[in-house]
C-alpha cells in the first residue's frame, strides 16, 4: 500500500508483529480465543446453572426486606446483584459468541436453546430488586440516592425512578405482558415474515436468480450504472404487491402504541400521546435536546444537497439519480489485516499512547476475530462481555480500507468499554444508545485523518473522502429523517387518520424531497422506501440517537483538533464515565452544551470542508 507509511507507529511500544505471526490473505487465522470467559460450553451451563441458583438465594433474602433499609443496606444488595449479574452476564455473552462464531455447530445452538431459557428465569428471579426501588415513596427514594453510600449508583437509581411514574400496577403490567405476543409482537413477526418473503428475481449479469432485498440493495453501491439501476427498479417492483400488509402492521403498531403511551402516562398537559418522550427517557435525553437536534440537522439539509451536486459533477452528470446516490467516488486501496492493524494502533496511538496499549492487548491476547468463515455471522461487533471481564471484537476482515475503519470502529467500542467497565458498577458501565456509537466514530475519525494525511494517490484520497462523507451524511441526516417520518406518522394517526400505503409513501416521499432538494432526483417508485426499514418496526424513534452520536463523535472531534493534547483527558475521562452520568452531563465536562443549538456547526463545518476537498 504506498504512499502511506506502513508499519509506522507513533506511540512508545510499537507492535511486535513476529510475536503474533502474520495474518493470512482475508485475516485467515486470526481466530479469538474465549476461553478467559469460559473454558468450554459445559462449563458454561454449569456457570449459568449455578448463578441462577445464586439468584433465588439472593433474592430469597432481599425480597420485600428493602422498604424500610438505609442506604447502606440498599449499597450492599445492589453489590451482590451486581456481581451475580457478572457472572451470568459473561456465561450468557459466551453462549452468544459462540453463535456468532458459528451458528453451524450443534453445541452451540444447544447452548443458546438452554441460556435463553435460563435468562427468562435470572430476570423473574431478580427483577424485585428495581421494582421495590420504584415503590419506596419518591422523597424517601430520592434522598436515599443522594447519599453518599449509593453514589456509585446514583444516575442508575434516578433513572429507575424517572421512569417509576409511568410503570402501572404489577396486575396491569402482567396483563400487557401476556397479551404483548398476541398484539405488539404479532404484528412484528408478521412483518419481518413478509419481508423476508419477498424475494427479487433479477439478473446481475450471471443469469436470473433469487435475491432478497438486502442483496438487491447492495447493487446500489456497484460501479456498474446500469445495474444500479435495473436493481432498484426490480426492487420497488417487487415491494408494490405487499405495501398494503406491510403499511397494515406499521399501522396497528402505531395505534397500539400510542393507546399505552396513554397508559403509562406518556402524554402531555391536554392529555394527548408524546409519541416520542419514551425513546427519549430511555436515551436519557430530555425532549428539548432531541427537537432541538432534529431542527438544526433538518437546517442543515444544505450540507448534504452541497455534497451531491459536487458529486453529481464528479460522476459527469448534471443531476445525480437516485441510482447513482451511492455510486462509488475515486478508487480505493486495499489493505491487509496486519496492514490495518498497525494503521489503527498507530493512528490512535497518535491520539493516547494509553488508549492504544490498551487496544492492542485485544490482538496479543486473541480477542479479535476477524476471518471470514462458513457458519460465521456476517458484519461485524464488539461485546463488552460483562462487566468484569474483558470486551472482545467480531468482523469480518476482506482486505479492504473499509474493513480497516471497520476494525477502528470496533476498537473504540472496546476502548470504551474497558475504560468503562474498569471505573464503573454493572448497572452503569455501558452508556444508552445516544453515546454508544461516540467511541466508534471518534476512533474512524482517527484513522481517517491519519491517513489522509499520509495519503498521495488523488484517487485514493477521493475514495477516503467520499466514503467519509457519505457515512456522515447517511448517519446525521438521513437517520433524522427518519425519525421526522415516523413523528409525522404517530401525529396523523393520533389525530384519526388510518396509516395506508399511501399516506405513509406521502410522508416519507415529502421528508426524503426536503433532504435531498434538487439535488438528488428520486423515482415514484422511491415513495415505497419506508417499506423495508426494520427499525419503524422494532423500536420507535431508534434512529435519531445515530444522529446524535455521529454529530457528538464529529464535535468532539473538532474539539480535539482546537485544543490538541489538553483535550485527551477529557476525553477518555468521559468515557471512563461510561452510563453515570446523562449525555448533557458528559458533555458538558468536555465544554460542549447541547442545550445550545450551536453545539451541532462543528460537524457541519466538517463535512463542508471535507466536501470543498473532493
Ligand atoms: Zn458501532
């Protein structure tokens, strides 16, 4: 890979890479190694039996003794919980692992058959704890977690007790609950049935077969124009026949939600459903932060339509086509396993020489799989195990720069962990959704200005910039377009109208063209798109919490960037905070309010720069 400095390592202790032996072509036999978490599968099932036995011990104590109990009382239970959790956390983790490193294997769907079983009765066993928290009367609950003996469990126990207001009575709750597979789920399961249904037939240029839509989907990012756009056209095609069931679920999930919303109280001063102050509890963010985020990205819609037109000139076209939306820009280098490894320690080793030492041990102590295998799942994940344990990284390594900034994304969810799981309990160690994807994009932010810098070849230096932008943007403005979809829709169904087809391609056809402006040209048959996303489905409101966490990685990024080493601390001290604290508490240490709309134009400015350098 010339022109960039290969091997080079800018922190003290560089990688001794004769100790791990070279990885083959595609990472070939760069395998983890799990045996720090379990020695083998039986062993797991004993672990699991005999935490669950734990469990009943422990609660067999607790139940119904903590109404009255002070805080020290209340310190010393949430420490036993807390270490049993450990425990079936990390045998459950494995079982999980294993799957993923092979779901071919009959132990391993063994094992998964009996953990699933065990974790329905671990959370039976344990679930009082939380629930006698919820009961205590509220002033007696809040000044127990201002004492100093819960500190280290102070933002978990504030959180429990925002959301005490809005759990029913234990009768009420178990109704919901033995109902929820004949309604919510129901309705889930007969969407994702559908859509994994539908199978495309197009040719891709080796004769007819079968595709799902996630293969035809993929043809997007060909480099061959005209099969982008036969994809595509098959795709809506394809879609037409069942808009109608799927639009069906859509609509009675909507409707169902919105009736317990009123239930649990999720409702403003007229009474009315707020659709979205649940994802937003569960974010732990406040309302304000969230609309305020959501206007100024939909503010900001210039940036994207910038980066397409320029685009668009790049392609030699005078209007980008939906089909050429994800064309590919500049031509890319490929890149080894060791390759990226050195690129990745190096690059953050740029940043912390702490925070990159850290990152190797996940490669001298095998806790990296990274080659593609039959059986093997696909994409890619890091698992923080369990609180005490180690965190470990799954991909699947192709020899690509891609697969490159795929390994630094993973590294920094494991970064984050093991600083996380290092300083905090197991009930505060991992963060929400909207921080959990903050150490991931920060880290791709660092390998990505690592190797622009050193990078010559204007083609590569386009790919790199390209890909770079194209991920922002799909990340911060299409996630909360999405969002803006799905708010749009409560809204319309709250106020009694039914959610067909039609109505939902109306409103998702008019966010999209907001987006986009003239920028991007979008097909009639593009009115369908909101029929395949899975997130509308399983969790409301899931996608603003990308956007979130893409602007925070690029803010604090430009952050670092204007204030260099100082900045570093601060940085790693708030991810060492892990979930202790809210989003607007962590943020605002690092000096960025997010209640100011403002706090948003770092990342704008980015993707602008980067834009005007393509
Ligand atoms: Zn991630």
């Amino acid at each position: 890979m010339d022109g960039l400095a290969m091997g080079e390592s800018a922190y003290g202790d560089p990688l001794k890479a004769e100790e791990l032996g070279p990885a083959g072509p595609r990472a070939a036999g760069v395998v983890w190694d799990l045996g720090f978490i379990e020695p083998s599968a039986a062993a797991a099932r004993e672990h699991l039996a005999h935490t669950v036995q734990k469990a009943k011990t422990f609660a067999a104590r607790w139940e119904g003794k903590l109404g009255g109990a002070d805080a020290a009382t209340w310190a010393r239970a949430l420490g036993e919980l807390g270490a049993i959790s450990n425990a079936f956390r990390a045998a459950a983790s494995y079982n999980g692992l294993r799957l993923a490193e092979n779901s071919l294997s009959t132990v391993n769907q063994d094992l998964d058959a009996y953990v699933n079983r065990e974790s329905v009765q671990f959370e039976n066993v344990t679930r009082f704890l939380e629930l006698d928290w919820k009961a205590l009367p509220s002033a007696r609950a809040k000044a127990l977690a201002r004492d100093p003996a819960l500190a280290r469990y102070r933002h978990y126990l504030e959180r429990l007790l925002e959301d005490a207001p809005h759990t029913l009575s234990a009768v009420e709750e178990r109704a919901l609950a033995e109902r929820s597979p004949a309604a919510e789920s129901a309705w889930e399961s007969l969407f994702h049935e559908t859509l994994s249904g539908i199978v495309v037939d197009f040719d891709a240029g080796e004769g007819v077969r079968k595709h799902t839509i996630d293969e035809i989907l993929a043809y997007r990012m060909s480099a061959d124009a005209a099969l982008r756009g036969r994809a595509v056209t098959a795709l809506f095609a394809a879609l037409e026949p069942w808009k109608g069931v799927l639009a069906k679920c859509y609509d009675s999930l909507v409707g169902d939600r919105l009736a317990i919303d009123r239930l649990r109280g999720y409702v403003d001063a007229s009474g009315a459903p707020l659709p979205m102050q649940q994802a937003n509890v569960a974010n732990d963010l406040s309302d304000a932060v969230v609309s305020t985020m959501m206007k100024a990205v939909e503010d900001h819609y210039s940036v994207v339509q910038t980066y397409y037109r320029r685009k668009a000139a790049l392609l030699g076209v005078k209007q980008l086509t939906f089909e050429d939306q994800y064309a590919p820009i500049g031509t890319p280098k490929p890149c080894t396993y060791d390759e990226a490894r050195s690129l990745v320690l190096a690059a953050v080793g740029s940043f912390s020489k702490s925070a990159a030492s850290i990152l190797e041990k996940f490669f001298t102590e095998n806790r990296i799989d990274a080659e593609p295998r039959k059986g093997k799942t696909g994409g890619a994940f890091c698992s923080g195990v369990a609180q005490d344990k180690k965190p470990v990284v799954l991909m699947n390594f192709t020899d690509t720069i891609n697969d490159a900034m795929t390994l630094a994304h993973e590294l920094g969810h494991g970064l984050h962990f093991s600083l996380a799981q290092k300083a905090q309990t197991p009930f505060e160690c991992e963060t929400g959704m909207a921080m959990a994807e903050v150490a991931s994009t920060f880290n791709e932010m660092l390998l990505f200005d690592y190797l622009l810098e050193r990078e010559k070849d204007p083609a590569a230096r386009q790919a790199l910039i390209a890909s770079r932008i194209e991920e922002s943007c799909a990340t911060i403005f299409r996630q909360t377009m999405m969002a803006r979809y799905e708010e749009r829709a409560y809204a319309a169904r709250e106020h009694g109208e039914s959610l067909g087809a039609d109505r939902l391609s109306d409103i998702w056809f008019e966010e999209n063209q907001k987006e986009f402006g003239d920028a991007l040209s979008l097909p009639q048959g593009y009115r369908l798109g909101w029929a395949y996303i899975p997130h509308f489905i399983n969790t409301r409101f899931y996608t603003y919490s990308y956007s979130f966490a893409h602007l925070t990685s690029l803010a604090l990024y430009a952050k670092y960037k204007a204030e260099g080493q100082p900045f570093v601390a601060k940085y790693l001290d708030l991810l060492r905070t892990g979930g202790a604290k809210s989003p607007e508490d962590l943020l605002r240490k690092v000096g960025i309010d997010i209640t100011d709309p403002a706090w948003v134009e770092p990342a704008f400015a980015l993707i602008s720069r980067w834009t005007s350098q393509l």
